[in-house]
C-alpha cells in the first residue's frame, strides 16, 4: 500500500510468473523455508516458544529473514502458521517439540462450536499484519512477501482431530454425523479466512497461499463438496472486498495436497496459481489446467537427501517438464528437518541455472 511508504520491489519474478509475464530467471521459494533444517531457527527456538515467535513481530521478522540470508531465493513467507486462526477462535493450540500442535480441548461435537469467537477474531490476528507490514520494510524490496492461511477443511480437521492425524477419522466421523453443523463451521472458517487475507493484504502481502494440506484425506467426491466450494468463495469474496476499496488485486494460490485428481476444477475458482505436490506430473498438470494458469512444486522433499549432483540433475529434469512460462519453483511439500543445508543450495542454484 502505498500510504505504508514500502520500498520499491528489485526481484519481482515471482509476480511476473503468477500474472504469465517473462521472468529474468524462474523463480524458486520453498514451503517451510523457514525452519527446523535451519541452525540458525533452532537457535531462535531455544530461546522462544514457537506462538510466541509468531506473535512478536521482531521474532517473526528474524525467522523469515534466515533463509534468504543463506540462499538466493526469489520469495519470503512470512513466518507463522495455519492454526493461529484456531486460537483466534478462542481454542488453545500448543505446540509440542517433537510432536506438532495440540489442542486441549477438540471440538467433539457441535455444541462445541458455541463456543467460537468469530466477532472479532481478525483482530487478534492483528500480529500478523503487524509482522508483515514490518518484514516488507525489512526486506528492502529484495524480493516479494508471500501471506498464508489454512483452508477450511484442513482447518476443521486440526481442530476436530485436536492436532496431526494419520487417519482424520474423527474429522471424517464429523462429516458423516454432522452434515449441516459441517456447513456451519466451513463457512464460519470462510469467513474468518476472508477477513485475515485482507487484513494480511492491506499490512502488505503482495501474494497470498492457502494450504489444503489435509486435502489428501478426501475422495474426489469429498474434495469437490468440502473444499472446492470455500475456496471459491473466499478468492471471490476477498476480490469483492478489495476492488470494493480501490485495492489492487493479488496473486493466489491453492495448495491442495493430494489433490492431484482434481486440477481442472481447482484451475476452475479464480486462483492463478495451482501448487503441486510431488506425487503430480507436471506435463499431465499443465494438461489438465490449461495454458492460463501458473504452476508451482514440485520436487519430492525426500529428493534433497540425495547428493547435490542428483538434485540438480532431478531439478534439470522438472524444470524442463514445466518449461519456463507460467512455472515457479518449490518442493512438492514443506522441507524437512532432516535436509542438508546443501541439498537447498543444490535446488535453488540449479533452478536458476535453467533460463
Ligand atoms: O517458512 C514457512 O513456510 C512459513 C512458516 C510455516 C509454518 N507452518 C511454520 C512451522 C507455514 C507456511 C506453515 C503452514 C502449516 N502449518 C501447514 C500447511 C503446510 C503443510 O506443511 O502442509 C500445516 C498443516 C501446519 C500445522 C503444523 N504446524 C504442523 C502439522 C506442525 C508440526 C509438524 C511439523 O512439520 O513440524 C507445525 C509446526 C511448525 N510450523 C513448525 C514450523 C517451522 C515446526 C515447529 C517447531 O519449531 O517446533
């Protein structure tokens, strides 16, 4: 926004890619880019519980900037994560080193969504704003600021499952019991999305992500009926809102991982970037969505514990299949905590070897 007197953008290949223009080089970003792998990020977690890095803007800065110090990258995310919408609700999300997030307190059945608090729960999101308004400032324009947050139903899931799940049973339970409280609290997620990205848009995102990590729980079914629908809505609501306000337009995309079944009809709702996981072809994706949308992934994160001269011969190998319109560079799912420092080296370096 212009009233926040943001430095001009240098690298903005990541943009270029999402609207079709030509880039100088393909741009490359990795989910998780921040995080466990990093030295550096471990060091901060000593110090700090992980929500309290995400809700001090100084901390939140720092975690986003290491990666881009270390590697040439061509986007930053602002450090955070999906489930700070939960606790706005009012739940109590930890988490637990080792183990991932927890909630005390799931909702078991729908009585529970009573208890939600979604008047006002953007506004104590407003920490994310604050973070990112000041990591624009921060970054100097180096390169683009990418917003984020969990899509519905993998929203509902966590909060459901009451943190990380191999089966999302109790989430599937729900669904089948539950029908229209279901509805209720898809929609009331909606809502409280819509709301977050124009916050996160006016602080200063210049890209925004959503996450339907837990899309791989669904059948193709389920996934037209659970997911395809709010993703819609919140693209065109959010659109609604800021061409109600003279705001320009961003870029967006759906990650829905393990939703390789469906890529026409994610092409369908208005998003311009699909993100793929690994598990997809890219020459079968590119068919599949048409010429006019941007596509993102896709390596195996498991590829960067194979040595460097491997991953980029494997990197060679997807870049060539995506070509070089309409492609922007990532793994097919966030980095792990295992991966060699090297091994992003290897991936980043030899993407931009490529044009
Ligand atoms: O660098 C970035 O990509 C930005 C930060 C980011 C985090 N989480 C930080 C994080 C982003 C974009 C997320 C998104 C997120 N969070 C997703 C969607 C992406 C995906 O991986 O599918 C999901 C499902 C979550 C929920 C979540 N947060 C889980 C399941 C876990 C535990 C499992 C794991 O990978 O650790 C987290 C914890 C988390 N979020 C960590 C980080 C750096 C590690 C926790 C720690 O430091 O203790």
């Amino acid at each position: 926004m212009k009233d926040k007197n943001f430095p001009p953008l240098k690298n903005d290949n990541l943009l270029r890619a999402a609207r079709g223009e030509d880039v100088d080089r393909i741009p490359v970003w990795v989910m998780r880019q921040a995080g466990r792998y990093l030295p550096e990020f471990q060091e901060v977690r000593k110090e700090h519980d992980f929500f309290t890095i995400c809700r001090t803007p100084e901390l939140a800065c720092e975690v986003t900037m290491q990666p881009l110090r270390r590697f040439d990258l061509d986007a930053s995310i602002i450090f955070s994560d999906i489930l700070v919408i939960p606790q706005a609700l009012g739940m109590t999300v930890e988490m637990l080193p080792g183990k991932g997030p927890h909630f005390p307190e799931p909702l078991n059945e729908p009585k529970d969504l009573e208890k939600l608090t979604p008047e006002g729960a953007v506004n104590r999101l407003n920490y994310v704003g604050d973070a990112i308004t000041m990591m624009r400032h921060k970054l100097e324009g180096k390169v683009p600021l990418i917003g984020f947050t969990g899509a519905p139903w993998t929203l509902m899931g966590y909060m459901i499952e009451g943190g990380g799940s191999k089966t999302m049973s109790k989430a599937k339970a729900w669904l089948e019991k539950y029908p229209e409280d279901t509805e209720k609290l898809l929609n009331l997620l909606t809502d409280c999305i819509v709301d977050y990205f124009e916050m996160q848009v006016k602080a200063g995102a210049q890209l925004l992500q959503v996450f339907e990590s837990s899309a791989e729980y669904l059948t193709k079914e389920q996934f037209l009926f659970l997911s395809i629908p709010y993703l819609r809505s919140i693209r065109e609501k959010l659109q609604d809102r800021l061409i109600k306000q003279s705001i320009p337009p961003v870029p967006m995309t759906i990650f829905a991982k393990g939703a390789g079944h469906s890529l026409a009809e994610q092409a369908s709702i208005g998003y311009d970037i699909i993100s793929l996981d690994w598990t997809v072809d890219p020459i079968k994706a590119r068919e599949a969505v048409g010429p006019n949308i941007t596509l993102q992934g896709n390596l195996d994160p498991q590829d960067l514990y194979k040595t460097p001269e491997e991953i980029k011969s494997l990197t060679r190998d997807m870049v060539n299949k995506f070509g070089k319109r309409r492609y922007i560079a990532n793994l097919g799912h966030g980095i792990t905590p295992q991966t060699p420092i090297e091994s992003m080296d290897a991936f980043v370096n030899e993407v931009h070897k490529t044009l």
